[in-house]
C-alpha cells in the first residue's frame, strides 16, 4: 500500500516539503514572523524559550529546534537569532546542518544584520529562494509502513472513548500492520490506565518503564498541593462529562489500538521502532504535538469533543469529531466525523478504515482544514525553570 | 461497555423519569433503568445501588470512589465521585 511523498538524500520520507523559518530565541520571534509573512509560501514557529535556561533544560529545548529543522517534512531552514541568547541560532543552524546536509539552511542574526527590518530582508530573501527550489521536487510512490502516526486526543468529552479513540485505534493497528509506527502519548491522560499498557509490553523493561512515567507525572501533580481536577481533567472535560482522570485515560487508551507496545521514550526523542511506542509528554495539545513531531511524527490524527483547531506547523494534523453535533458546529476546523458511531450509522471498524484512508490522502498531498488556515501551533515543555 | 460497569453513559440529553435501555457490550443483554435526574448528553447514570466508599466501575474498569449512596438511574458525576488518583489534596 502506497502514499505518494518526498524521498530525501539521506533516504528519510517526508509528506510535506515546508521552507521553515525558526527562532532559536524568543527575541527573534518577530523577526521570523516577518520573514514568513514576505515569503507566505514559508512557515514558521514561535516560541517563549532560547534564553538563560540551564542544563537539561536548555538541552531539551535545542533538540526540539533543532529537530523541526531536521524533520524530513521540512526542504530547507532558515533559523533566527539575536545574536546573544543562550541557545544560539548557529548552533542551532550547525546541528540541523550536520544531521542533514543536503538541506539548504540559511542564519540570520539580528543584531549582525544591523536591527529587524535588514534581518526580516535576509531572511525573506533566502526563503524565497528556498521555496521556488522545493517547488521542483516531485513526490513518489512510497510504502506506507514508511510512516510514522501521532495520535492525540484533546478536548476530549465522554464520546472521545466510545466513538473516535477506539476508530483511530482501529487506524493505529492498520498502519502497525503496514509496518508503520505509531505514538501514543499524554502521559497524564494514561494515568488510570497505565497497567493496561504494561500489560501489553513486548518484555518487562517496557512495562516497568510504562510505571515508571506514570509515577513520575502524579508525583509532579501532587507536588503542587491540589487535586488535579480542574487541570487534568479539564473544566471542558468535566462539562462534557469526564468525572475523574481515571476515566479520561480509560478512553485515551483506546488510541493505542490492539498492538503490543515496543517502548516507552522520553518526550522528543526520535522514534525509531517499528510498531506502538508511547513517548513520555504532558497531556497539554501543542506541547505533546511538538514533542511528537519532533520525534519524527510525519502526520498526526487528532481526536476532538469539545472541538479544537489547533495544527502542527510541518505535521498535517487531522482532526476527528468525537460527536456529529461538534463535527457540524466546528465544520470549518474538523476533518472527520466519528460521531456516526454514537448514532449507530457506522461502526468503530468502518470509521477506523476511514482514518486510515484519510491519513494515506493527506500524506500524498491533501491539506487538513488546520494546515489550510495556517495553524501553526508550537511548545516546547519545559523542565527547568528560567533564570 | 463491559459487563461489571456499574455505571452507563447517555447518549442524548435525558429528563427525569424516563426509562432508558443499556445495551450491555452488544450483546443481547439489555438493562432498563428509570432515570431520576436530568443527565445531560456524555454523561452517567448508576445502573446498580453504589455505596458510599465502593468502586464505581466504566469500561470495566475502576474510574472512581463513590462519596454517597448512588441508587440506581441517578446521576453520576463529580459531586459523587471521586478520583483516586493526582490527589494532592489529599
């Protein structure tokens, strides 16, 4: 079973072909956004790090930066820097450069260019460039066990576990079954359900590791004095109908499909396996879809209740309606409708082909509504304070 | 739904009094309950007596504690349920 996307010279696929404008600093944020608004077939990320952060900390932050710009999905990097931050834009520039060096990466530096407006021009200049050069690369049959799936849900509500969890995890073991990877993330929202995981492990270092994380994030809530509740689940997943965190997870889990679980790694490092992984993020949207295509999402289907339109900037993110009622209310923002489970119309299983054709369309080039409106969504976690 | 949950969930919004059949993991076992309370769509009603203290169980698994007797076709939500678990209140 084929998709149609890009082969690049290192022999990595990609499904999309983005020229990425990338901030090593918050100070440059605006300065990238000026490049991609003179380029607009360019995109870019903004974000609240790159400056007095220590140790992991800052470790954690350049390797996601640094893997945006690495990720296949992407032609070519223009990164951006003030020129004094800790995580400094040619750092950032070389490592992207070193990890793949067929891709054209270009560094602006604002305070060298002599102030924004001169390094919004360089910047665009290059960009420009690099977006006429990505325009003449063709896409090519691929197989679709090449692929790697992020599986998130957000906003959830009580359908989330009935109708489009268990049809994406219907999805997941397709594209397991093709040979593809699949993560399963949002730590948070597997707490309550992490023994069923384990009980999945392919050996008993996996399982206790699906322990090990679970314990590590109620140890970080507990921490803060309080019940979770209000956070995790949220206010909306308690209107909706989610009464405790348990319950929530026991619906998330659904995602994961049927297929036992390879591995267990932390938040932004490359998947490498074939099969189900569950990377280690929080349960928050934008920084677990950050961390999981910084770890090498291609694409990510996105499971919604209470409806949300948030999209990766290089990772086309397929949102799934858990209810029809959501689906035509957010039409503008929602991709597919699982809620003809709810209504008896399909079943989880004709649903669940649905994704999985949906997933291989966008691969080959079709845009989801967010990657049409232009979401691009982007957080880091962050592990340290800063000083 | 499994066959031990002790609670159901509603799929349309449900007034008082009415009688709602649970179709228990499709098979041809189905449970008809009186429902006390308006239950808004997406959420829960006991389908058995829960006691204060015990177990309240959905997908077969425990999502909860009951902090008061819960009689059968009552609401079920966060002013009688408790989570076990990220309790730093506690």
């Amino acid at each position: 079973m084929n998709f149609m996307g890009y082969r690049r010279t290192d022999g990595a696929i990609g499904i999309r072909n983005h020229v990425l404008v990338i901030p090593s600093v918050v100070c440059a944020n605006q300065v990238a956004r000026g490049i991609s608004q003179l380029v607009p077939e360019s995109t870019w990320v903004e974000h609240q790090h790159g400056c007095t952060q220590l140790g992991a900390d800052a470790e954690l932050s350049t390797r996601v930066l640094v893997a945006h710009g690495t990720h296949p999905n992407v032609f070519g990097v223009i990164v951006v820097g003030l020129g004094c931050e800790t995580l400094r834009a040619q750092d950032v520039a070389a490592k992207i450069k070193a990890k793949c060096p067929y891709k054209p990466v270009h560094l602006v530096i604002i305070q060298e260019q002599g102030g924004s407006i001169k390094a919004i021009a360089n910047g665009a200049s290059a960009a420009r460039e690099m977006v006429v050069a990505a325009s003449c690369l063709a896409r090519e049959p691929i197989d679709a066990g090449e692929l790697i799936l992020g599986t998130e849900c957000g906003g959830s509500d009580t359908c989330s576990g009935i109708s489009a969890n268990p049809a994406l995890g219907i999805a997941s073991d397709l594209l397991i079954d093709a040979g593809g990877s699949v993560v399963l993330a949002e730590t948070t929202e597997l707490v309550g359900a992490e023994h069923i995981m384990a009980a999945r492990a392919v050996n008993e270092q996996v399982a206790q590791r699906c322990f090990a994380v679970i314990e590590r994030c109620e140890r970080l809530a507990k921490s803060m004095g309080v019940d979770m509740r209000g956070s995790q689940p949220t206010p909306g997943n308690i209107e909706g109908g989610l009464s405790s965190i348990e319950e929530k997870s026991l619906g998330c889990v659904y995602k994961a499909g049927s297929k036992p679980l390879q591995d267990v790694i932390d938040y932004a490092v490359p998947v490498t396996k074939k099969g189900l992984v569950w990377m280690d993020t929080p349960g928050q949207d934008i920084e677990q879809i950050t961390g999981m295509v910084a770890g090498g999402c291609h694409l990510v289907v996105f499971t919604t209740g209470r409806g949300t339109c948030c999209g990766s900037p290089i990772a086309p993110t397929i949102k799934v309606a858990t209810n029809s009622a959501i689906f035509d209310i957010m039409n503008d923002n929602m991709d597919l409708n699982a809620g003809t489970i709810i209504s008896g119309e399909e079943t989880v299983e004709q649903v669940g082909w649905r994704i999985f054709n949906e997933m291989l369309l966008v691969a080959s080039g079709k845009l989801a509504k967010a990657e049409a409106l232009g979401f691009n969504d982007f957080a880091i976690n962050r592990i340290g304070p800063t000083i | 739904m499994k066959a031990i949950d002790n609670v159901a969930t509603v799929v349309d919004n449900v007034e008082p009094d009415t009688d709602v059949v649970a179709d228990i993991n499709g098979k041809n076992v189905s449970v008809r309950i009186n429902i006390k309370e308006k239950i808004p769509f997406g959420h829960k009603f006991a389908l058995a007596d829960i006691k204060k203290g015990e177990e309240i169980i959905k997908y077969g698994e425990v999502i909860g504690i009951a902090t008061a007797d819960i009689q059968p076709g009552q609401y079920v939500h966060v002013h009688n349920l408790d989570s076990r678990r990220g309790r730093g209140d506690m």
